[in-house]
C-alpha cells in the first residue's frame, strides 16, 4: 500500500559508479519488473528500497516516507532473495513465523497469519521440515511465503524463479500472478527473463548500465522502443539491425523518409522524422520479416540455417545487407539453400539514430531529454 | 585380483593397529600403574595388573589438610570452576569478536586478526613473568579469577581465528533476511548465526576447556595455597621433589582426564557439518 520513489539517486561501491542516475517511480500497488543484461543493477536497485544498500546520494522514498536512513525492519518491505536464504535450522513453521515473532504479534495472531499462508502456498504438510528437507519448488514457496506473512506494503522479489527448471518456473510464474492479484500489493520484481517480464509486469523497466532506458507498459516497450538497447534487449529472436542511408522524399510523394541500403530500399511514409543524408539503423522483428519467393520484389537473400521450432520455424538468411533472421510458420516451404525475397513492411520497422542509439519514431520527444538519460547499445 | 584387494586391507588393519596400541599403551600402563600397589617406578611392559588395589585413588580422593578439610573435592570445585569460567568468558568474547572481524569493516581488521596470530607464536611461559606482575598488581594473584582471566586471554585469539573462519561461511543472504524480518544485529547474531555455528563453538569451547583444565605452569606459579590449587598442579605435587608417589599420580591422573572425556562425549554430537545446507541455493 505504498509508492516506491527514487529521486536522484546514484550509487558508488568505492570508485565504482553503479547507478549514475536513478529517477524511477513505482506506483502503487503496481507490478513492476525490472529487467536489463547482468551487472546493469538491478539488484543493486532492489537492494537500495530494502535499505541492505544505503543511496551515495539523493533519496528513497516508501509511501510519503524517506527512508533513507531507515533501517530494513522498518521499511515495512519483505524480499524473496535468488538463493531463497530460508533459516536452515529452522523448521518451515519457523521460518514462516520468524519475523513475526520478532515484531512481538499475539501468539493466536502468528499461528493464524502461518496458516493462512500455508493454506494459499500448499505448504500444509511441509510445516515441520527443515530447508534442506524441502524440493527447490518447495524452497521457493516458503521463501515467499516468509514474505507474504508479514503484509509488507511492498515486496521485492530478486530473480526468484531463476533457480528453478523450466517446468516449475512457468507454475510459479502464474502463482506469482495470481498471488499479486489477491494481494494486491506493490511488488518490484527483477528478472532477466523476458517471459517473466512481459507476462507479470503492469510496467516493465528496461534498465542498461545503472540508468533507466524506457518504461512502459511491456507490450509498448516490445512495439515501440524508445532506443536500440530496449529494441535489441526485448523480444526473442533478437530484432535484425540494418545498416542504412536515410533520405528525403519519395516517388509517392510523401514528406517521409526513405532508406537504403545494399538491395534494400523502403519508403516508411511518415512515422519517423529526422535529418536526412545521414547513416541510421533499420529495426525488424524476426517475425516481421516475410520471407516470399523469388519472383517477389524486396531484398534478395538465401536461407542459410532452418531451425523448426514446433509452431514455428528460425530462419538465418544471408544477404547483402548481412545476417538476418526471420521467424516463419512451421509450414512454411524456404528450405536450406534456396534463394528468397525478403519484404519489409513500412508500418513494423523501427528506425534509430546511429550516433545516440535514438529511435526516430515520431512518438518521441527527444527534446527535452537530457542527453545522458539514453544510452546506445555498445 | 581378490587376494590383493584382501592383502591391502590386511596391511590397512595391521598398520592401524599398531598406530592405536601405540597410542593407547601408554595410558594403559598408566592405569596398571593406579590400580598397582607401590610406588616404584619399575619398568615392565605388561599392561594387565598383576595386583589390584584402589589404594591409589583413595588416597587422591580423600587427601585432607592440617585442618582437616576435605582437600580433593576443593581442588576439583576449583579446576571445574576455573576450566568452566574460561570457557564461558572466552567462547563469548570470542565470538562476538570474531563475528565483528567477520562482518564488520573498520580500522584495525586486518591488523588485529594478525596480532592475534603473533600473539599465538610466543609460548605461554615466556609471559610467566608478566602475567604475574600483572596479577600482583590486580590483587588477583591466588584466585580463580586471576587463573580465568589469563587462561581466557591465551584461548582467545585460536578461538577468534576458528570462529571468524566459520562466521566466514555463513552466507550473507541469511543475515540480510534477518534484517528485514525484524531482527537487530545482538537479534540475528544470537537466533541466526550461533545456531549456525555450533560445530564451531563446540570445537572453541572444548579447547578453551582442556587449555584452562589441563595448564600447570601459570597455575603453579599463580596459586601457593593448597586449598587454591587446580588438579594439575595436585597432580604434579605427588611427584614433586620431596616424594615420588607414582601410584597417586597415575590414579590422579586417571581421575582428571574423567571431565574431558566426558565434556568431549557431549559436545561430539554437535561436531557435524552441513548444517546450512538448505539455506541457500546457487
Ligand atoms: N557490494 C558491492 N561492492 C562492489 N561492487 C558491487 C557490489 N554490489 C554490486 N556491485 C557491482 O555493481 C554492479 C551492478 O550489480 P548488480 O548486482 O546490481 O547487477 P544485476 O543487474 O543484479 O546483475 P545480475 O543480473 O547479474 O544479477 C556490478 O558491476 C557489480 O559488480
Ligand atoms: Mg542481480
């Protein structure tokens, strides 16, 4: 029942500058999950609101509160850490009542607060185990368990499912969801995978390097990435970057750009803006590229790798404007070695700047943006 | 192939063997010694007594001053006392100390740890002198506590190493749940990390207790009252300069090492490892 806020805040482990510049804010009663390659501190980030990390400078603030110098216990916060970190020598029934018993509630109150929980996680007939007695499934249902009891008005979950097999990771995901759900609580969830993010998430934040690269609910960050680090960060397959010359003008006589390439040229109408004569970069999904027949017209190319998937097929396709990949239907007929047409269509491609990694979707407003607040992708 | 695998393990057990006998003839011939009468110092290598008689022991446990007052059980009370002092007062200060060198950064970490290990280098006797100076000018010389506080100061520093090692393992994660559940640091110390670390404290408290309980040297110099002496300096008066009653003092002997083993049986079932496993994953 509280907002989470960063307001300004950086942080420095000695000489090491790990967030530059963090303005972030997490409304309440929200799901928000942080994802970003490893290292970009995301943990770091959790571990700031948890107050296990204190800021170098600026604020953090729960609620209307700033918590700054206020001590874990009294940030009104429970977490669920990677390693799940149960109490090894206590039972699960402990584990659960720990912090309860440590805030001093009604021994009534405790037992009641352990059942309930233990009711909601299926974790009935694990009470009197010991963690090392307990699955890994197991684990994670009373690590999160030792969470939810306590009713903080935020939780923090720390890649919570990365420990476990794909199988069960897909269970709790949806556990996660429901329980969120129920609870409705503000939660900020950090993970790097992108099925977590963008089926738990109200709001995803793509972070790069300690600063904030878009935020967003998940499905606009996937169709309208304010950068190439959110382009290339989100969405498997990875989106095929192009190489490109933009220009002015066209035959149809729209005001929008045109780009080109070696074999490639595509008139984008007027979705993006930006100065002409200069080299910029062409984003397509996979699955936006269609892959036709020879006869097509589009971006001569040859089928280098198929890989079936079941649903559907990857196809690594040589051209001359590199390696590209498209995500076709599994009945679909380029086999190994054949000579395709790649077509493109002007409403699903992206378009970014080269030098500041920038998309030039009209969508944005860059002007007012610091410079620093985007970073390209190396 | 069976004959050598069978031929190894013969010449296993034959070596092992010898090793134990080796070890424990000793102590055998020291309890034919308390069980013989006498108190020559005949050299036979036969460990069975020929003749049994608990003279020995009686002697050692009934032993009484000028006064009449019951000696024996006067110096057990103080060697119990001094021995379960020492282990009190130095696996605490141990272990708050070590947790401290463990967890906490401040000035003087890496130096102190390193003190502790110089300190370990010199022998006891070479601090005979000072200590007692030291003791003198306290007043404490003659007193249970003189002999706790300097048994506890030479146990310190082998029990911060130990202990510092082990706090050294315990995952961090753990402690940091702690923190947000609610527990201060006196209350994550005490319900998190000491459960944790009880083959650890087992292993400091047992060696703080055989240092305090089987030490004669500092003890003889210190104490000079007969109702003050701890059991190895009881022991060591048997076959001072002015007798030589070897019986006693193998039946002494016998009688003083009961404790230990007895202390080393309760402790051992805390000498087991593992015992974070569970906690954490990955
Ligand atoms: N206690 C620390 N002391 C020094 N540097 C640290 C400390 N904790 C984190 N860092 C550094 O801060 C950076 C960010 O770390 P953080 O753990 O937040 O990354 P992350 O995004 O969670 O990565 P991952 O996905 O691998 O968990 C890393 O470069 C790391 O080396
Ligand atoms: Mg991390």
């Amino acid at each position: 029942m509280a907002e989470v806020r960063f307001v300004h805040v950086t942080k420095r482990f000695g000489d090491n500058t790990v967030i530059p510049e963090l303005n972030l804010t997490v409304p309440d009663k929200e799901f928000v999950v942080l994802v970003g390659p490893s290292g970009c501190g995301k943990t770091t980030t959790l571990r700031l609101i948890a107050g296990l990390e204190l800021v170098s400078s600026g604020d953090v603030l729960i609620g209307e509160r700033k918590v700054n110098d206020v001590a874990p216990k009294d940030r009104d916060i429970a977490m669920v850490f990677q390693s799940y970190a149960l109490y090894p020598h206590m039972t699960v029934w402990d584990n659960l009542a720990f912090g309860l018993k440590l805030r001093r509630l009604p021994r009534d109150e405790i037992r009641k607060r352990v059942e309930d929980v233990s009711e909601i996680l299926g974790l009935d007939d694990l009470l009197g185990r010991r963690p090392k007695e307990l699955s890994g499934g197991q684990r994670q249902r009373v690590a999160m368990g030792r969470a939810i009891v306590r009713r903080p008005s935020v939780f923090l979950f720390d890649e919570p499912l990365s420990n476990l097999d794909a199988k069960l990771r897909g269970e709790m995901r949806r556990e996660i969801a429901k329980l969120h759900r129920k609870l409705s609580t503000t939660i900020v969830y950090v993970t790097h995978d992108q099925v977590e993010a963008m089926t738990l998430a109200d709001r995803v934040v793509a972070m790069d390097r300690g600063r904030v690269q878009q935020v967003g609910a998940p499905l606009d960050l996937y169709k309208r990435p304010k950068n190439l680090f959110v382009a290339g960060f989100i969405g498997t397959p990875q989106m095929n970057f192009i190489d490109v010359e933009v220009s002015k003008g066209s035959a149809s006589g729209s005001s929008g750009l045109v780009v080109h390439a070696d074999g490639l040229d595509l008139d984008l109408g007027d979705r993006f803006d930006g100065p002409t004569g200069r080299r910029a970069v062409l984003g397509v999904r996979p699955s936006d590229v269609i892959v036709s027949g020879p006869e097509a017209s589009g971006l001569a190319a040859e089928v280098e790798v198929r890989e079936p998937m079941g649903a559907e097929v990857f196809l690594t396709l040589d051209s001359s404007c590199g390696a590209l990949q498209a995500r076709v239907d599994t009945h679909h007929g380029a086999r190994v070695a054949d000579r395709v047409r790649l077509v493109m269509s002007a409403d699903k491609v992206h378009l970014f700047d080269v030098e500041s990694g920038r998309s030039l979707d009209r969508a944005y407003d860059w002007k007012d943006a610091a410079p620093t607040e985007v970073g390209k992708e190396s | 192939m069976m004959k050598r695998k069978l031929a190894t393990r013969l010449l296993t057990h034959l070596f092992l063997m010898t090793f134990t006998l080796a070890t424990l003839f000793p102590v055998l011939l020291v309890i034919r010694k308390s069980l013989t009468p006498g108190d020559s110092f005949r050299l036979s290598l036969n460990p069975i007594p020929t003749e049994v008689t608990s003279q020995h022991y009686k002697k050692v446990v009934t032993a009484r001053d000028f006064d009449g007052h019951w000696l024996f059980g006067r110096q057990v009370l103080n060697s119990l006392v001094v021995a379960g002092l020492t282990t009190i007062f130095g696996v605490f200060l141990a272990a708050t100390a070590a947790y401290a060198f463990s967890r906490f950064r401040f000035p003087g970490q890496k130096s102190g740890m390193a003190m502790f290990l110089v300190v370990q280098m010199f022998p006891g006797t070479l601090l005979l002198i000072p200590l007692y100076v030291i003791l003198d000018k306290l007043g404490l010389l003659n007193s249970v506590a003189g002999l706790v506080l300097v048994y506890s100061t030479t146990a310190i520093p082998f029990c911060v190493w130990m202990l510092k090692g082990y706090f050294d393992t315990i995952p961090k994660e753990l402690e940091e749940a702690a923190r947000i559940d609610g527990a201060s640091r006196m209350g994550l110390f005490w319900h998190v990390v000491l459960p944790l670390s009880r083959p650890a404290i087992a292993v400091t408290a047992l060696f703080s207790f055989m240092t305090a309980w089987n030490e004669y040297i500092l003890a003889e110099t210190f104490l000079n009252d007969e109702a003050a002496y701890t059991l190895p300096v009881v022991l060591q008066h048997f076959v001072g300069d002015k007798s030589a009653q070897w019986g006693a003092f193998a039946a002494g002997a016998i009688l003083v090492s009961i404790p230990v083993m007895a202390l080393f049986y309760v402790l051992q079932r805390h000498l087991v490892s593992g015992l974070t496993a569970g906690g954490v994953k990955g």
